[in-house]
C-alpha cells in the first residue's frame, strides 16, 4: 500500500515529552502544519499549561490537551489510552520524545542510579504506547509513530550508558518495525538530532559531550522541523545536520571500543554530585 501523505488537519497527535525542548517544538512544528486535536504528555503539570497555552495562542483550530503523568510507571501507558479514548479521540500521530539524561558512572550509586528510570521511560514506555497506538493505525490504513532518537545511539557512551544504549535500542526497534509495516500505509519514522539546545541534563544544556560539543548545538525548532520532515519521508533514521552527518561518518571508521574511550576522554567523569540527580520511585 503506498503511504498517503499525512492530513494534517484529519490528524490527531500524541507527543510525549510534549512541555518542553524538542518534543514542545515537534508540538508545534505539527500545529504548524495543520494539525488540529493533539495532546502532549510530562510530568509538570504547570510546564504542560503553559506549552498548552501558547500552542492555543499560535492557531485559531487547535484543541491541544494535556495529561501530567510519570510514563517510567508501567500503568501509565494504559492510562493515557483510557484518557484519549474517553475523550472519543483516536491517535493518527504518536511522538516517542519524552527522555532524560544525566552524567552517572552505571552502579555506583545504587539507590540513586537511573538506569532502570531510563529503561522504563525509553524503552518500555515507547514500545508500550506503540503496542496500543499501532494496530488501530493499521487497521484504518493510515498514521505514523515519530521517534526521537539521538546521535548517541551510534556510540558507546560512557556515564551516560543507559541513554545511549536506549537510543540503540530504539534505532534497531524502530528500523525493523517500519520494514514490517511497509505495505500498510503507516509510518514509522526516526529522527536522529545531535547536541540541542534544551533542558535534558537539568541544568540548561543538551545532551552533554565535552570538546564534541564543538561540532554544534542546535535549536529545538530547527530539529522539530527536521524531525516532521522526516516523518512525512518516513525516514528510516535522518540525522539532523550536515555537521552530525559528518561526525557519524568520522566516528563510524572507528572500532566502537576506540570510540568509548575518546567519547569517555571528551565527556569526563562525573563528579561526585552528578550521581544524586534523579531517583527511580
Ligand atoms: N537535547 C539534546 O541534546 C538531545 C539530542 C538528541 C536527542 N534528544 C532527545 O530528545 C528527547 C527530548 O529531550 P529534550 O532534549 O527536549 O529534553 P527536555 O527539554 O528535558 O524534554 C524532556 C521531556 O520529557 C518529559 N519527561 C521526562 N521524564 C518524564 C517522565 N518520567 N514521564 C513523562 N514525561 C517525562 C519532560 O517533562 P517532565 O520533566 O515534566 O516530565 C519533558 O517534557 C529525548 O528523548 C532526548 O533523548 C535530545
């Protein structure tokens, strides 16, 4: 079946991590486009309004909704079915964005390490709302899945290991699931930004790799537009930006144990304090 192109207007979307950075900016990049009913899911819900509000503010026809929920909770995906459906909505338009990222060496702090945190919220939150949102795609022949992947995923990426082997995860995943539904007329897409400009590690800054950063760090809006791009192209996995494109090819010539320790030597350890941030509930 050849993949119609995407009615903005006839779509409704779902993007997580939806209140900030890239996923707000991938919200409003599809606004832009037309879209018409969408809902955007994170914990804060004070942040979540306020995306909300000016998301209304840039369209006269959008219903944008919101839903604060920890999605690393395993019954959380099934809530946000229950809410969506209950408000006679179908999802056309799935976002995977929501994520986080700090600098930890992996078991050193056991109470306060983020690895299963990350698994929950990247892996199994993504597959789980893939599980659900999926099918009724195909079945109506027609919507697309968007995954916010990283450079990182090319990497062994040492004190931040968790994230970047999620990443992998996802670029495997997500290339393998898209060749499945080849012949039903839904997308699966994958964007695969750099270092940009957002909020992840908690203190203002991106992904965070050292002297790399030199490479260049982008705006959420350009990768938003990037990333809807991509989604319409039904792009296997689209770097954004020449300069990322460059840096993959570079480091693609390179054994992957030869690459954990540069990327170890360019990022530095973690200090004592970095491995108290987040904590798995
Ligand atoms: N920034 C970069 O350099 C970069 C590069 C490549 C890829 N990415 C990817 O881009 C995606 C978005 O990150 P960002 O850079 O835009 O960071 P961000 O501004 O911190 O956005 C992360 C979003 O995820 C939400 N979130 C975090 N934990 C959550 C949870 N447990 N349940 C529900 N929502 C949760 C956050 O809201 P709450 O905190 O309120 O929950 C926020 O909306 C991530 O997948 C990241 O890996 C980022």
């Amino acid at each position: 079946m050849d993949l119609k192109d995407i009615s903005y207007a006839q779509s409704t979307a779902l993007v997580t991590g939806g209140s900030s950075g890239i996923g707000r900016a991938i919200a409003t990049e599809l606004i832009a486009r037309g879209v018409r009913q969408i809902v955007i899911v994170a914990q804060d819900a004070e942040k979540l309004e306020h995306a909300a509000f000016e998301m209304r503010q840039s369209s006269d026809s959008v219903d944008v909704r919101t839903l604060s929920i920890d999605l690393s909770k395993h019954d959380s995906p099934a809530e946000v079915q229950r809410q969506i459906e209950s408000w006679g909505w179908q999802v056309d338009i799935l976002v995977n964005d929501a994520g986080i990222a700090r600098k930890q060496k992996f078991a050193m702090n056991k109470e306060n390490d983020i690895s299963l945190l990350t698994v929950d919220l990247m892996v199994r939150a993504v597959i789980d709302l893939s599980l659900r949102f999926l099918p009724p795609m195909v079945e109506r022949g027609y919507g697309g899945i968007l995954n916010v992947c990283s450079t990182a995923c090319y990497n062994p990426v040492p004190f931040t290991a968790m994230y970047a082997a999620s990443k992998a995860f996802m670029l495997s995943w997500s290339q393998a699931v898209r060749e499945e539904n080849h012949d039903t007329g839904v997308r699966v897409a994958c964007i695969v930004p750099g270092v940009t400009q957002t909020n992840l590690d908690g203190d203002g800054h991106g992904e965070r790799r050292g002297l790399l950063d030199a490479v260049g760090i982008d705006q959420p809006e350009d990768v938003a537009k990037a990333a809807v791009d991509a989604l319409e192209d039904n792009a296997a996995q689209s770097i954004v930006g020449a300069n990322n494109k460059l840096l993959q090819m570079a480091q693609g010539l390179l054994p992957d144990a030869v690459k954990a320790r540069l990327i170890s030597k360019a990022r530095g350890a973690p200090e004592e304090s970095d491995n108290v941030s987040a904590k798995h509930s």
